[in-house]
C-alpha cells in the first residue's frame, strides 16, 4: 500500500478532486491538504511524515513544502503537476487532466 498526499493551496479544489478520484483504489491510501494557514485541511508535519509519495499543484507549493518541512522530506518524491487555480471541484477538464498527469506516476497494478 503506497501513501499518496495531494497538495494546493485552500485543499479546496484540486488537491480534493484528486483525493475524491483515487480514493477507490486498493493499492493506495490517499490524503489532501493545503500550503495555506485557512486551508480546509492544512498541510502538518504528520501528513508530509506519513506519505510515500507527495503531489503537489503548482511550483510555489513544493517550495512552501520545502520551506516549511524541509526536515520531513528527506526520502520523500515530490513532484509538481504543475496544474493551476482554474478549475471547479471534480470539473470534467481537471479530472481529465490529473488522469492524464498522475497515469506515469501511479499506474494501474
């Protein structure tokens, strides 16, 4: 079982929708969490701990990631999706674009 976080800014919008489409997978456990302080669900240390696999949306996450949980981090992947602040929860282009995004990183077993 790999732990997978999902990181953007609120934890409102896209980090959610990804958390919301994989949910359902046996061979993942997935999280969200947002860089902001007001985030729904704010990025802590715990989170960053116990997560395998880190995604991030935009480039100003991973460095707020790296600036805030840098002791965190050691072995961890992060990769940048590079996916920005335009879309709905759950809109039809966002889940089209992370299916298209995440399918190098997590393929289907």
């Amino acid at each position: 079982m790999k732990n997978v976080l999902f990181i953007c800014s609120q934890n409102r919008l896209r980090s959610p929708t990804a958390e919301q489409m994989l949910c359902k997978r046996s061979d993942l456990e997935v999280a969200s969490a947002g860089t902001n302080n007001d985030a729904d669900t704010p990025l802590t240390a715990e989170l960053v701990d116990w997560a395998d696999l880190i995604f991030v949306m935009e480039k100003m996450h991973r460095s707020k990631l790296q600036k805030r949980f840098r002791a965190n981090l050691k072995s961890k992947r992060v990769v940048c999706l590079d996916i920005p602040d335009r879309y709905a929860f759950m809109d039809p282009a966002l889940v089209r674009l992370l299916e298209t995004k995440l399918a190098r990183h997590l393929p289907r077993g």
